[in-house]
C-alpha cells in the first residue's frame, strides 16, 4: 500500500511540470507592455523591390528570412508612465538583439552588432535594425498579438524594398 501511494506521488511530481508547460500559451510582444524581456522570431519575405535597390536586392524578390529577437524593455514612458494616451502599453520603449539570416544587400542596412531599437504605437511595435544611421535603415513593424506586419528598406532615395511579416513568440 506504502509502495502505492510513494509510486503515485512520485509519477503526479513528474507529470504537473510537463502538464504546465504543455498548457502555457507562447509568449507574445504583449509581455512588452507588462515591462518582460521576450524573444521573438519575425519571419519576413521580400515581396518588392524597386530599381533603385539595385541588382543585388532586386534577385532576391520573392525570398524569406528569419530573425530572432530578444527584447528588453526600456524605463517607463509616455502613457506607459502615466502621461497621454489610451493604451498602458504606448509609448514603451527599449532594445533588442537580433540574428537571423538577413540577406546580405538587407544586413548592411542593419546595425554591424545586432542591436535594434523598439517602440510600441497603439497595437504595434516599431522596430529599427539600424538605429544610429539616418540612410540605409531597415524598419519592422509587428503586431503586439503576433500576426501579420510589414518591413521597408529606406534610403535617402525612399523607401526601395519592402514586404510582409509574420511572427509570434517562440
């Protein structure tokens, strides 16, 4: 009987931990708001380029990449600090590391060490991969919830690239 209810206990110890994490719902941008670091995978597609990318960008047209982002959110501000605005959320704002296998004519639009910049805008957050130049930036937008967003390559001609955007936490 002893021997029963040891067995018991010890398979319910096993299985409680595995039955949690089994039921935890992948993390979102949304724990930005609540003021958690998160990681995030953005998987984007190249969907237009226009002439003045170049030959180098404009082979790539059609063509899907990962990026891989940890997030680390910033000290409050705007409405996230009390200040305007309807959102708790709006207005955060912090860094993020990024990797990924970002083609190579979309990686020399990026920061060379990986790091981006985010903000949230109502229900979306800006990403800038390449924070310290005014030319050759690479910007994300991506839902809080997940889902579907877009990205653009600027240069001081405008905007020459762009596409869509899918991610959620991972």
């Amino acid at each position: 009987m002893q021997r029963h209810h040891t067995l018991r206990l010890l398979l319910s110890a096993l299985l409680v931990p595995s039955w949690a994490l089994a039921c935890r719902a992948p993390e979102t941008l949304a724990a930005l708001c609540a003021g958690r670091e998160t990681t995030h995978q953005i998987d984007a597609t190249i969907d237009t380029v226009m002439p003045a990318a170049g030959p180098a960008l404009g082979v790539l047209r059609g063509r899907s990449f990962s990026i891989q982002l940890t997030f680390v959110p910033g000290p409050a501000t705007g409405a996230a600090a009390g200040i305007g605005g309807a959102s708790g959320c709006d207005g955060k704002m912090g860094t993020a590391s990024f990797k990924g296998d970002i083609p190579e004519p979309l990686r020399n639009a990026t920061e060379p060490g990986g790091t981006a910049t985010w903000r949230v805008e109502g229900d979306t957050v800006l990403l800038d991969l390449n924070p310290k130049s005014r030319d050759n930036n690479l910007m994300m937008v991506v839902p809080l919830a997940g889902g579907t967003g877009h990205w653009g390559l600027s240069t001081f001609a405008g905007e020459v690239a762009r596409g869509r955007t899918t991610g959620g936490g991972r």
